[in-house]
C-alpha cells in the first residue's frame, strides 16, 4: 500500500504540537536516554519503537482505566491506548528529527461488528523516501508487531471479508474525531464507547 501525506511539507511531520509534545522535559529525558546506545536513525528509531511498545502497556491489556493522550503523559504515566502510544512513538521519533505521523486501521470482530479504528504510527528514515508504518500498541499472545522497515509486522492484517481497511493517509496530528474522544473521556470505558468506528 502507498502511503500519502496529509500535509504536503515534510517539516509538518517534525512539528511540536498540542498532543505531540515532544519538547516537553519529559519526552526529552526518554529520548536522551534512548540515543544513548543508538548510534544511527535506525537504531533509534527501533529502540523508541520497542521501548513505547513493551514498556507502555496497553491500557486494556493491563486493566488501566486512565486515559493519556499527550505525549508527555504517556511517557509519565506509562499507559494508554492504540492511539496515545502512536502520539508517544511520534513525538519520540521526531525529537531526533525522524519524520513521523499517525496512520489508522478499521478493525472489527470476526463477524464484521463493532468496527474501530486502530492507530499506527509512518516513518520515514533519512535517505528513504518512502513511508513505512510500525504498531507500537504492544505484543500480547496472538500479537506480534516487530520494527521492520521490509515487510510490515503489525499488530493485525486487515481482511476486507469484514470491512476492514487500510488508511492511506499519514496525518501529521491526530484527527479531531480521535483527539477529541480521548480528551473528553473520564476513563477507557468512556472512551471505548466513543472512539469512532471509522474515519
């Protein structure tokens, strides 16, 4: 699948923003202690991946019922969902000046109900021209996503026998459907019941 860039600019996949925090001190301190043993933008960028998706848990897969959605908050409260940990990912890959944005899967239950759109993260190390799409949300049995820029290794291969898609686009913030469902949720109940089922 060809990925296409919401924004034309490639700096807008290195901007500072409201959810994508990444001169915030906290997001800082992660990313120096990252590059510490990362000598290259591969290798940093393989580390922050595994980093946000086996010290991050899942919100879900651990029962935490908090809801994060800055990036900053993420890396202080260590959890959040699909989409927070992407937010994480981003702000981490582009504090080392590697582009990054969110990308988005609609999911579903094995008899096509209950679509949800599930968040990834598109990177782009410096000499390649091309997108590539990651998913940091975290392995679990059943799930297993690796850092691999030949073949992907997401967490779920969508099926179109239940409706399921691929999003082309990369985004250089969140959409306002999905920021807007994890700013105004008390806790991941509330937040399950009003992520959108597709974009």
């Amino acid at each position: 699948m060809e990925l296409t860039q919401q924004s034309p600019g490639i700096d807008a996949y290195l901007a500072v923003g409201e959810a994508i925090d990444h001169e915030h001190p906290r997001v800082r301190e992660v990313v120096t202690r990252l590059a510490l043993d990362a000598d290259t933008a591969y290798a940093y960028a393989r580390a922050a991946f595994e980093f946000v998706r086996d010290t991050i848990p899942h919100s879900a897969d651990s029962g935490d019922p908090r809801v994060t959605w800055r990036a900053s908050e993420v890396l202080a409260a260590r959890t959040g969902i699909c989409h927070a940990k992407s937010i994480a990912l981003v702000a981490l890959l582009r504090a080392r000046s590697i582009p990054a944005g969110l990308c988005y899967q609609r999911l579903a239950d094995d008899d096509g109900t209950n679509p949800m759109v599930h968040g990834l993260v598109a990177l782009r190390l410096p000499g390649s021209g091309r997108w590539k799409r990651v998913d940091p949300r975290g392995n679990k049995p059943g799930i297993d996503a690796q850092f691999s820029l030949e073949g992907e290794r997401l967490a779920w291969v969508t099926r179109e026998e239940f409706n399921e898609v691929d999003y082309p686009v990369v985004y250089d913030v969140p959409p306002e459907v999905i920021l807007r469902a994890l700013r105004g949720a008390r806790d991941r109940s509330e937040l399950w019941r009003n992520l959108p089922g597709n974009l």
